[in-house]
C-alpha cells in the first residue's frame, strides 16, 4: 500500500497549486503545464469572484465553476479562499480554479479578467436598512475597485455588495479618478429583486415562474425597488389588493430573508443563483450574442438621476443600450417618485464619500 503523505505535505502541495512560486513554473514542470493548459485549454472568460469565501461567495463560485463559459476563475478573500479554492478545484468541470488571499494577492487575483463579480461586504442583520451597511462596505467596495482600475481597467463589473444604490456611485468615482471609467462596464445587480419577483407573480398567477417576466426598476433597497406589474409577460392584470401585496413582498423580499435568518446574515443561496444567472448574461453578451436583456442598476438618462436600474441590452461592450420605463401606470408613477427621492440621496451618498 502507497504511505498516505503527511498532513503538511499535503497542504503544502496545495498550497503550492493555488499559489505557485516562480521555481515552480519551470520549463516542463507539472504546474506549468496546468498553468498552460488553463490558458490554452478550454476556450472561455477569466472571471473573478471578490468575496469569495462568504455566504454568497461559496455557491456563487461552484456555480460560475459549472458554468461552461468560464475558463478561468480566480477566487479572491480576506479569509479562507485556499480552503474554498482546493474544494472547488475537484469539480470535473472546464474552468481552472486558482485562489487569492489577502490583499497583497489582490492585483494577481485581478489581472487579465473579463469579469469581476463582487459579493465581499458585511450582510445585514434583523432590524439594519442596507444603508446601514454603508460605514463598512463602502471602504471595502473602493479598494477593491481601486485594484480593478490598475489591474483590469477593461473588465466588467457585477457589482452585489450593499447598499447597492451607493456602492455603484463610488465604483464610478473610483474609476473616473483613475481614469478608467466606462459607464458601459459598471452594473449593480438587480437580479435577485428580478428573481423574487418572477416567483411571487408567478404564484399569484398559478403560473412556472420560468414562463413569468417582471421589470424591476429603480434601485435596490426598499421603496427604490419598483416591480411594473403593468409590464409583466405574459400580460396579466392583477386587483389592487394583489398589487399592493406583490410590490410590498417584493420590496421587503430581502428583508423577509434577514428576519427569517435571525441574525446569521441575508439571502446567499437565492442570490448565488441571481449573480450566475446575470454573469451568464453579461459572459452571453461578451461573446457576442444577439438579444441578451436583463435588469440592471446603471448610468443612465432615463430619469434625472445619474444611475437606475432598467432592462438593459448587454454586449461585446457591456451595457449597449439602456431601455426606457415604457408606460407606467398611476400607481408606479407614485411609486416612480418616492424610489427617485431615496436613490438621489443614496447615490449623492456614494459620491461624496470618494469625492470629499
Ligand atoms: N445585490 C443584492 O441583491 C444582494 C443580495 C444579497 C446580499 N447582498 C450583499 O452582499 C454582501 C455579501 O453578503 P454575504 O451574505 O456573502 O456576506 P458574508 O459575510 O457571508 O461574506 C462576505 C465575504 O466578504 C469577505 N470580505 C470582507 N472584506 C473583504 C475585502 N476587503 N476583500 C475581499 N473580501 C472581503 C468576507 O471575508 C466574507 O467572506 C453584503 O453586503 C450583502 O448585503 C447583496
Ligand atoms: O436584504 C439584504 O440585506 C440583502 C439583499 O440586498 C437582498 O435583497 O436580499
């Protein structure tokens, strides 16, 4: 029988997978050989995942790792991104996985990506509004977009840490002041208001929410999440009573989820499941696919306000068109108002904690 190696060994191996020192990289070693295959193999995107070893982090990375898009794909933390990186790394799937800890493997977990996914930020707790996060995931969401203008100035950005309504503002000043900004390149995922909404109208309607679409729009944290059940595929009409149910369930979704978890953090698993889904659309539209929509929270001039989220078209480029509200009715236009009124706030928020 083989001896089983020593504990040490064996992690010392890992270790030496996830982080090869450049002896290692030698002409015909095994490592450069993997490393090869990696650039060479499987055609697909380099995609990063910042926050890596969290709630969303974890089901987020074994998802994008089953994503057959996906050739590379760097999962970066503060804390145990090896041990995630090693676990992930044994799916029998296309993608090469490497890991990065701390932030001196910030700039090495970055370079040469198409796509940075960002769920690194604390969650909420019951009784929190997600501006009450801000204090602590606005510092976080400007270093590591510090890291992305210097390290890979060209990748798109999936922006998922709270308050989104603020961190997408920062992202962009953080850009513009190194000069890499490009409006087309900067989303904040909506995809889970989306999501929720989809499965609600879709119990309500006794339909597969596969078959149901829902517009949100606005923004994403109470009030600035607006659900246009006016515009909802297939086209269905709703009573009051069923719309004043729906866009309260659909508003408060996260919250419900936070109560729900009674202190041990807010939606991962359902949210995993929406940044897959909205990667998957923004990899579709790198590649080139035709009709590729989905709601996101952007720059825009389809309000007043410098960023909303709308239907949008994704593209070689990113964001190639944003849609406009279509026709709303009283209710969403009452909605419209109050949704405007907190985003300008939040968004203002996010501004003046770069610029001043
Ligand atoms: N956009 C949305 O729809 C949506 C949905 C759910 C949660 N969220 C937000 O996503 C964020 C993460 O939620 P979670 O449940 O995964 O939290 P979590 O605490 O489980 O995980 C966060 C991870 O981020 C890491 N992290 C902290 N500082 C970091 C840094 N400087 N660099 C890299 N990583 C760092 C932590 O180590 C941790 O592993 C929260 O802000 C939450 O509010 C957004
Ligand atoms: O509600 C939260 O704090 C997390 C997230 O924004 C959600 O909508 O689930």
């Amino acid at each position: 029988m083989k001896p089983i190696p020593d504990v040490n060994e064996r992690i010392a191996r890992i270790s030496a997978h996830l982080y090869p020192p450049k002896s290692q990289m030698e002409e015909g070693s095994v490592l450069r050989r993997a490393n090869c295959r990696a650039k060479g193999g499987a055609p697909g995107f380099r995609v990063a995942i910042l926050g890596a070893a969290g709630g969303i982090g974890q089901p987020l990375a074994m998802l994008m790792k089953m994503n057959p898009l996906v050739s590379v794909l760097h999962l970066y933390d503060v804390v145990n991104a090896p041990g995630v990186t090693a676990d992930i790394s044994h799916m029998d799937t296309g993608a090469v996985v490497r890991g990065f800890l701390g932030q001196q493997q910030l700039e090495a977990a970055l370079t040469g990506m198409d796509l940075v996914i960002i769920p690194a930020g604390v969650p909420r707790k019951p009784g929190m509004t997600r501006d009450d996060l801000f204090k602590i995931n606005a510092g976080i969401v400007k270093t590591l977009c510090e890291g992305i203008a210097k390290c890979c100035p060209r990748a798109i950005v999936n922006l998922i840490s709270n308050p989104v309504n603020s961190t997408v503002p920062i992202a962009a000043e953080v850009f513009k002041k190194a000069g890499t900004y490009d409006p087309k390149r900067l989303l904040g995922v909506t995809m889970l208001d989306v999501v929720r909404a989809n499965t609600f109208v879709a119990e309500v309607l006794g339909l597969d929410p596969r078959d149901v679409d829902v517009p949100v729009v606005g923004g994403h944290a109470g009030v600035t999440i607006l659900p246009l059940l006016s515009q909802v595929k297939p086209p269905s009409s709703f009573t009051q009573e069923e719309i004043n149910y729906l866009t309260d369930r659909i508003q408060n979704g996260g919250t419900e989820v936070v109560e729900a978890k009674a202190g041990a953090g807010s939606a991962t698993l359902s949210m995993a499941y929406a940044a897959v889904k909205f990667a998957d659309a923004c990899l579709r539209g790198l590649r080139g696919d035709a009709g590729v929509v989905e709601c996101a929270f952007v720059s825009s001039q389809v309000t007043e306000l410098p960023f909303f989220a709308t239907k949008v078209r994704l593209g070689r480029t990113g964001v190639e068109e944003v849609y406009s509200l279509g026709p709303l009715n009283e209710y969403e236009r009452i909605g419209l108002e109050k949704a405007k009124k907190e985003l300008a706030g939040s968004i203002e928020k996010g501004v003046s904690f770069i610029r001043s």
